[in-house]
C-alpha cells in the first residue's frame, strides 16, 4: 500500500506504512490567546489540560466483542482465534445515515477503484450515506492537498495523514474545518457508540486550533520500529539473540560473508536510536524533553550522537548489505533478499512482521520472521519513547450543513467498528463471496477484493488499535506480547498527545537532518558535521523555539506517565 524502506524507513515513509497497514489510532483556552488568539484566529500553540477536558468526548469502553488478548502498556488488543463469520456480532443496530452524499478527498496508495463499485455501495448501503470518493496518489498527497486547501473548493471530508501537517497545512486546518464538538464532546458522542469507545488520547490529538476537529486512526502508543529477524536461520546457526549493542556488532561480524552474499542487516539507525534512549523523531513535539530543568532536543543530545556512531560502525564494519550501504531507493521491497538470506536482520514496521510471514507461508514452509526485543544499548533495560496515539485524521468541512457533518459521523460510527463485527468486516473485507471468502475461520481477499477495499473507509475513523491474524495467530500473540514488553520501557516526553502546531517560520528548521544522519552512518560526513548542524540550528531559530516550546510546557504542564 505504500513502499517499503530497503534502507531503513524514512519518517514519512515509515508513518504511511504504519499508520495505514495497522488501519486498525473550548473553554477560556489561556494559552491559545496567548498564543495569537483563539478559535479559528489561532494559529499556534496547543490545547490541553482543563481546555481538553471540556472538549473530549466521553469515553465508553465497547462491550460488543472481547478481545483475546487486552491492551496492556500502551499495546494493541489482540485476537488469536479462527473466525466465524456466523458469529460476527452487530455493534450499529440501525443506519444513523441520512441519505445524503458526501464527498471525501483521501491518499490513495495503488490504482483506485472505480466509482460505484460493489464495495462502495455496499458500504454506503450499510451506512445509509452516498459517499463519493476523490481519491488522490499518496505519494503526492501533499502537493494536492495544499492546493486544495487553498481553494474555496473544499470537498465535504478531508483526510489528513500527520506526515503532511507542514507549512501552512495547520493553520488551513483550523481555519477550513468544522468544530465536532457540538456533535462528539462528553456525553453527546454516546450517539455514536463505536465513536465513544476510541481512547481519550486520540481525541486529544484531534484538537486543532482550540476546537475538537479531527475524526482520529487511534494507534499504540509503543514504538512501531521492530527489529525484524530470521529466527529459522538464527536456530539453525545457533545465533543468539543480542542483547546490548557490542553484542549485536559481534553477532554481525560473525552473520556476514560477503563472499558468500550474505550480511547481517540492513541501515539499523531507527533500532539505534531506540536502544541508546534518544527521543523520538516520528513528530517534532515529541523530540523535546525537559532534562534538569532545561527543554532539550533530540539532535541536542549525546544519545543521539552516540546512536549515529553506532550505525556508522556498522557500516563501517561491512555488515550492511550493499543496497543499504548504497543508499537505494526506498520503493525498493527488502522482503524477497530478507528471504532468499541475504541479510538477516532490519528494521521496520511492526506491519511486517505479518506480511513476510504470509509471503513466505506456502513456498518456504521453514521460514520465520520474528521480532526482537530491543534492547539498551549497554545490556540494560532499554529506555523507549512513545509516539502519537493518532497519526491520520479526517475532517469536515467548516461549509458543511449540520445533515452533512451528522451523515459524516454516521459513516465514522460504521468504520470504527471493533474488530469481530459485521461492520468491521464489511469495512476491512467488503462482501462475501465477492470480496473475500473464509476457509477454516480465515478470511482471504479476491480478485476483486483486492482491487476494490483498499485505503478508503478505513481513512476516515477507526477503532482502537487491534491486532488480527487468523491466518498466523502466533504472529498476532507475538506482535502484541511485543508491545507490551517494549511498552513496560516506554514514557512519554513533555509534549506527547498534544496537537501542536509550530510557528510557520520554524517549521522547516530540521528539515534536512535526516539525510546528514545518512550520509553520517555511511561515512560520507562526520560527526562534527552533526554538531556543527546543531549548532547552526539553534542560531537559526532552534533556541528561540526552544522558548516558544518552554512556555507552552509552563502553560500546560508535562504529559502524565
């Protein structure tokens, strides 16, 4: 649905792939008018605390179906068993749509489906909506979007991914999109059951500019990089497992044979900047912490230094594979060279521990991916930061009639069906027969399945973040056991869950640090070369935001742990 990073994933990349593969998270306002206003006239700054409080909707916990595995430690909820599609339960009892259409603008990655098909209007039968889709290339999503956003022809509903929340998107946002607070805060979303049950903090990250705005993907708020391994390969050579990053250097060495074409991994940078503790770099806010009583940045600190002087090690080792070392594009697909043995090790998103195993399942029976635990880079336990609970968000237009906005929400209440409904299943699979069809309680797209239900409904709510293999249930326990292990580290900097949006003067000011990592671990530039940077970005505004950042931390507060 989106390309895979033969080196390691860019952030960008990395978001898309996570957040639509899991597809599965007003008050006084002080700080607003301080911050340049408030309501539609902000700009900038966050909503939080007291403010949020009002704004939130109340949260009721979905009693329609149990997971078989609970959330615990910020992970997804997990089922294990077969499906029966026989005993799919019922969680919207009645169409809440009132016939009207809606149009949608969303990323599309892969060939969109034509108008009117069995799965749109099946959809929009169950709903009692006309959606009409306006599908757009998600690979440059970002350039229609703006030009969108700039026209007075705005469509009734806009998807949003975070990656593209830069320049003057924010700020179209808050002024172009309606306020679901009348319809959604406290208890006026128990009209919309499966609505009520998305946790609190994705609805905190849907507060733009004052006012509850976005229809939120919920996601886990654990790390979604994994280190993915073949643990058949690590079985047959007795490879242990590392556990602190000498080891897994030594475990590299001993992997690779370049003669042979084999090496140990691929760019390992997003694994290092997990194991040596360095905040993260998924969104701009949660790079800041306050340390000693100062709001640091993650390019500031020593465990980012040190994790980029790992990487380069590796690297410099000849443990990498060539296409890695080479710096290949990021469409290119890692999965059959992971297969055929090339390397052993890499990292990316925790989707794909799935995916290669269903890949592999029929034509390389003793095949097995798995995922390794991070570890801390000196053998200790390892220090985890949380990403965002929600990363993509739907909204609606501020033009929009109060018939619209309700036949919108109708159409959310549907698709943020938990996993083991009926209106999951027609969300995720489409029909019966057509679609998909279920053999020994695993259902299987066609065909037609999968040329019709890809990214589209699923866009615009979801539920809260589930993890469902009926195919290889294992793998479904392991990715979730997973989170909650690496959960158990994990903590939240000062500014996660919040929706902030940046003065647009700073917002390009780390653009161009990604690509100096890269070239840093392949050895084309220098550690120097990074301080220096860091440097030259805080004369360039880095302190100044730094400031700007210090006062909305007075404001507000920490986030709670």
């Amino acid at each position: 649905m989106t390309p895979n990073a033969a080196s390691g994933p860019s952030r960008r990349n990395f978001l898309a792939s996570s957040a639509v593969a899991a597809a599965a998270v007003a008050g006084g306002m002080p700080l607003l008018a301080a911050c340049g206003g408030s309501d539609g006239g902000s700009r900038e700054g966050t909503t939080s605390g007291k403010d949020a409080e009002k704004l939130l909707p109340a949260y009721v916990a979905g009693n329609v179906v149990t997971p078989d595995i609970p959330s615990r430690n910020g992970s997804a909820v997990g089922f294990t068993g077969k499906l029966d599609i026989a005993d799919l339960k019922t969680s919207v009892p009645e169409k809440l749509g009132k016939g009207g259409r809606v149009t949608v603008m969303s990323p599309f990655w892969g060939s969109p489906p034509k108008a009117g098909n069995a799965y749109y209007r099946a959809m929009n039968d169950l709903i009692g909506v006309d959606v009409r889709w306006q599908n757009q290339d998600g690979n440059t999503y970002d350039q229609k979007l703006g030009a969108v956003l700039a026209s007075s022809n705005v469509p009734d509903v806009v998807v949003v991914p975070g990656w593209n929340m830069t320049g003057k998107i924010p700020s179209a946002i808050i002024s172009k999109f309606a306020d679901l607070g009348p319809y959604l805060s406290g208890d006026a979303v128990k009209e919309y059951p499966n609505l009520a049950a998305i946790p609190t903090d994705a609805w905190q990250r849907s507060i733009f500019g004052g006012k509850l705005r976005g229809l939120p993907m919920p996601s886990s708020y654990v790390t979604g990089i994994v280190p993915l391994y073949r643990q058949d390969v690590f079985e047959k050579e007795g490879y242990e497992v590392p556990k602190s990053a000498d080891e897994f250097l030594a475990l590299a060495k001993e992997i690779t044979n370049a003669r042979a074409k084999r090496w140990a991994c691929l760019d390992m940078k997003w694994t290092a900047f997990n194991a040596f503790g360095v905040l993260s770099g998924e969104e701009k806010s949660l790079g800041w912490n306050e340390v000693d009583g100062k709001l640091v940045y993650r390019i500031e600190t020593e465990e980012y230094l040190e994790a980029l002087e790992w990487t380069r090690k590796l690297f410099a080792a000849g443990v990498v594979h060539p296409d890695a070392e080479l710096g290949k594009s990021n469409a290119a697909d890692p999965g059959p060279k992971f297969a055929a043995g090339e390397f052993l090790i890499y990292n990316q998103d925790l989707s794909q521990w799935w995916s290669r195993t269903a890949e592999q399942a029929t034509q390389n029976p003793d095949f097995k991916v798995w995922g390794m635990d991070i570890f801390g880079h000196d053998g200790g336990e390892p220090r985890l930061w949380a990403k965002n609970p929600a990363g993509i968000f739907a909204f609606v237009n501020k033009k929009a009639s109060k018939d619209v906005i309700r036949d919108v929400l109708a159409v959310a209440n549907v698709t943020a069906a938990p996993y083991g409904t009926k209106e999951y299943m027609m969300t995720n699979y489409g029909i019966e027969g057509t679609h998909y069809t279920v053999r020994d309680g695993v259902p299987t797209k066609t065909d037609q399945g999968n040329i019709d239900v890809m990214n589209a409904y699923v866009m615009i709510a979801s539920p809260a973040a589930t993890i469902a293999h009926p195919d290889f249930p294992e793998v479904a326990k392991g990715q979730v056991e997973w989170q909650q292990r690496m959960g158990a580290f994990t903590r939240k900097s000062a500014f996660y869950g919040m929706q902030i949006t940046e003065p647009a003067r700073w917002t390009n000011l780390s653009n161009d640090f990604e690509q100096l990592e890269d070239d840093i671990v392949r050895g084309r530039k220098k550690i120097g070369d990074m301080q220096q940077a860091v440097s030259d970005w805080r004369s360039k505004g880095g302190d100044k935001l730094r400031d700007w950042y210090k006062k909305l931390l007075d404001e507000n507060g920490p986030a709670a742990n």
